[in-house]
C-alpha cells in the first residue's frame, strides 16, 4: 500500500516516482483514511484519487486469513501481532484481525544412521539444502518426505530414507499407471479401442473398492483443510495405494473398467497438491488425445464423491484382515504337517503325512462381544479422543482399575488381564485408525456369519483348498468344538485347519 502510493508500485525501489507523495502530507488522518474506512478527503500530494486506490490495495489483502510460523514465535511475534490488530482496530475482529495462525515445531534431520532424528546444525554436517534434496531425491520426492515429516507443534522429521522411498513409491505409481493406460486401454475421456479390463455391473469388491475412492476423497479434503498433510499424504496416498494393490490382486475377471479410470483421476488429482510435477506430466499424458483444449490438473476441481459408508470400509478393512489371517493359519499348519512328518517315529506315519495335504477347515463366528469387552469398550470410549482419532497416552495404566471399580471390586485373573491388553491392544492399533469412533461399538453393523460365507472365496483366495470342505459355525452352535469357540471375537474368526488325503490326479 505504501509503494503504491510513494511511486510505480514497484518493490525493488527502482522504479520511477511517478505519484509521488510528500511525506509531510502522510498525516494520522491520511492513514485513517487508507486503514479505518474514514471519508476520503485528500491532504496535499496525497489526493483523495490515491488514496481511494491504497485503500481497494489494503482492503484486497485484508483481514489476513492465514499466518503460518514457527512454534518459538507464539508469545513474541504472534503475540505482539494480535496486540498491534487489536489496538488499530479495536472493535473490528471480523473485517482486520487475523483470521487463523498455524504453526509448525523445528525441522530435524533423520540420517538413518541409527540416532534418529537430529536438530540441522552446519558446525555437525547434519543438514540439507533444499536444492541438495533435490538433486538427490528430485522435487516431488521432496515434497512428499516434507508431508511425511509432520505437522503441528511436534517437530517434523525430513527423513533420507523416507525420501528415497519416495522415489521408488511415486515410480511405481507412474508405471502402474501407464500400463492401466497402454496396455490395457483405459481411457479418462471417450472410449477405448481394446480394453481389456472387465465391465458389465459392479461385484461386490467393486463396490467396496469403489467406496474406498470416496473415503479417500472425503478423507483428503478433510486433512488438507487442516493443514494436516501427513494424514492427507496418508489418505490421498498409501491408504488409497493399499486398496487398490488389494482390489486387483483379488477381483476376478481384472479391474472394472469404469473404476480403473476413476482411481487414475482420483489419484492424480488428490496427490497433486504434494507431488504436483509428477501428477501434472501424468494428467497431460492421459489427456493429450482429447480433443478440447488441453487441461491442467492444477486447474481440475476436487473431485466428486458420494458420502463415506462406513459399513463398506469395515468390511473392505475385515476382508483384509481375516484373509491374512486366515493364510497365516494355513503356513502354520502346513508347517505342523512337514514337520510332524519328519518327526514321525514309523514309516508308516511317516508316509501318510507326506502324502497329506491341507484340504479343510473349521471356522468359527462369534455372536457378539463378551460382556468383559463390553466392559473394556466402554472404559476406551471415556479415554477417546474424537478430534485426534486417538486413545489417551495412560489407557494402559487406568483400564484395569476403571473396569474392576465397574464390576464392584472383583479381583481379575493374569491371564484376564492379559486378554483385555491383548483385546485393547488390537482395537488401537487394527481397528482405530480406519473404524475411528465406530471401533467402540459393542455390535457390529453387519451380520458377521453370513458376511464370512457369502465372502469366502476372498477370504480363502490364494489359499489351496477345497471350500467344499470349510464348515462354518456360530459361537452359539451346541457342536461346536470347544478349541475354536474360545478364539473367536468379534471381527476376528477362529479357524483350524484339517489334514487329509491328497486327491486323486485326474487323467
């Protein structure tokens, strides 16, 4: 505003002079004019044409929205800063004050070299340039190390080996989705001439799949309106990543097309805020044969989505969980097979368990949660913190007494203490991140048994055997062996594995 009115509005202090004002003329009433919003009258060299033209200049800039800085600049800078706004304008909070701060802790430097996260200091050698980092790593790698570093007060972490990481991540990215593209014939805009994907309707892995864009989508738009791009880089990027490995490598038939082309848009278009080189050579690659004038994805709105169902995540999210399970459970008893085989001390034993395969199972379906999980839900709930997605720090130290002063003083068992860490444990770390408030929940929003059955082929892909062999139960079944029924919990299934016969080649 001031360069405005002294010359040519330029800010190096070479321009010419052309509206010079005289100095003496740039009196408190002038300036009240310019930053009050009092009638313009002029004073001397300072026309009131002039000042009408600082004033729009002040006005377009202000109030201030957003003032990021350091941590260590909270109770001087900052401070001073909305002391300053308040005393200029005092009863003017709405159109002068600032409208928000964010600030950021330090940035250290983790050089892997065991000693974790170091204070940059140029006297140790422990720090990097921002055009070192990118000759090493390239710009967008950058980025994407900075995102991962943190947000907030805490101090960010630039971490060397998350930035190299990064290069082979966004690689990947490239070429998975250049061969969508050319081998496969997705098209973002018109229609393909050899595609070799699937259409037709959605399956029910479509549409989980399908769901999990729009949770990256709204999850996304949430993080970066907060400012908080590690959990967007998170969103927008490896959860989003681990949907899809997942949804390719277990859908049959190959990827729908219409989703395919959907999570290459998407993905572009909620990365290119932290890798917006990459994103912007990829969106003008993928377009280049349009015949409209070619986009920009830095011009692209924010993509379209339908409201979040959580039902759909926890599902995706179990049939992720349980298949893993699931195939860990297989390894371990074919590894029980081989080696009783080798242990067997006839040779009799020895050749039938050789001759054995996997070929069955048992699983189990709990009906509910027991009333002592019951109990531990409702202890975690009061710790929860819906803001933060997180359980507080001291849960560990405060869920025994809480839940013994709830049941009235009744002493609990190791191993029962055991089970509600264990129990405890598993809702922090498997269910918290994606269920979110619904993981203390105490019934699920789903009928678990007939989920397992009508979904057992993702649930047993990859694994050799014949479903026609997989018998199921419900916790509350009278014939159920009792080994598996003490296992299962909610959301997690128990399974035992049978041993048999190899079956016949067929000739």
């Amino acid at each position: 505003t001031s360069l405005d009115g002294r010359g040519d509005g330029s800010d190096t202090g070479t321009g010419a002079f052309t509206t010079s004002i005289d100095p003496k003329d740039l009196t408190p009433e002038v300036f009240d004019q310019i930053f009050q919003g009092v009638d313009i009258v002029g004073n001397g060299s300072a026309t009131p044409e002039l000042i009408e033209r600082m004033r729009r200049e002040f006005e377009y800039w202000y109030p201030m929205d957003l003032r990021v800085s350091g941590k260590d600049l909270i109770f001087n800078h900052l401070t001073m800063s909305l002391y300053n706004h308040a005393a200029i304008w005092p009863k003017q909070a709405a159109q002068r004050w600032p409208g928000s701060y964010f600030c950021n802790g330090h940035v250290m430097i983790d050089l892997n070299d065991g000693e974790g996260p170091q204070k940059m200091s140029k006297s140790t050698g422990t720090f990097i340039t921002m055009l070192e980092s990118c000759d090493l790593y390239s710009a967008d790698a950058t980025r994407l190390a900075l995102a991962d570093a943190g947000d907030g007060l805490d101090d960010a972490s630039f971490s060397h080996a998350v930035a190299n990481a990064a290069v082979l991540k966004l690689t990947r990215l490239e070429s998975f989705i250049m061969d969508l593209m050319e081998n496969f014939g997705v098209v973002i805009d018109g229609s393909s001439s050899q595609c070799l994907l699937r259409d037709g309707d959605f399956t029910d892995l479509d549409l989980l799949f399908d769901n999990e864009i729009n949770r990256a989508i709204n999850d996304s738009a949430q993080h970066y309106g907060k400012m908080h791009f590690r959990n967007a880089l998170a969103s927008a990027f490896y959860i989003l990543e681990k949907s899809r490995d997942y949804y390719r490598n277990h859908v049959d038939g190959g990827m729908h097309r219409k989703l395919a082309a959907r999570y290459i848009e998407v993905q572009l278009l909620l990365l290119s805020p932290i890798c917006p080189h990459m994103c912007e050579s990829l969106w003008s690659r993928i377009h280049k044969n349009q015949k409209q004038k070619p986009r920009f994805i830095v011009n692209e709105p924010w993509p379209t989505s339908e409201p979040t169902q959580s039902v759909r995540t926890q599902q995706f999210e179990y049939i992720q969980c349980v298949s893993h399970s699931f195939r860990q459970a297989f390894s371990k008893a074919e590894a029980d097979r081989v080696r009783k085989s080798k242990r067997a001390k006839n040779a009799e034993e020895k050749q039938r368990l050789e001759n054995a395969v996997v070929n069955g199972a048992e699983v189990c379906v709990a009906d509910g949660y027991k009333p002592w999980q019951k109990s531990a839900l409702r202890v975690l709930r009061d710790l929860y913190d819906v803001d933060t997605n997180t359980i507080s720090e001291g849960w560990k130290r405060e869920i025994i007494p809480r839940m013994i002063e709830a049941t009235g003083g009744k002493k609990m068992t190791k191993k029962e203490k055991q089970n509600i860490f264990c129990f405890a444990s598993y809702l922090e770390k498997q269910m918290l991140p994606s269920h979110k408030a619904d993981s203390f929940e105490d019934s699920m929003a789903y009928d678990e048994f007939n989920f397992v059955v009508s979904h057992q082929e993702l649930l047993f892909h990859n694994i050799d055997i014949d479903l026609s062999n997989v018998v199921y139960y419900r916790e509350s079944d009278s014939d159920l062996p009792q080994f598996i029924k003490e296992r299962a919990t909610p959301c997690q299934p128990s399974i035992r594995y049978s041993v048999g016969k190899r079956a016949p080649v067929a000739k």
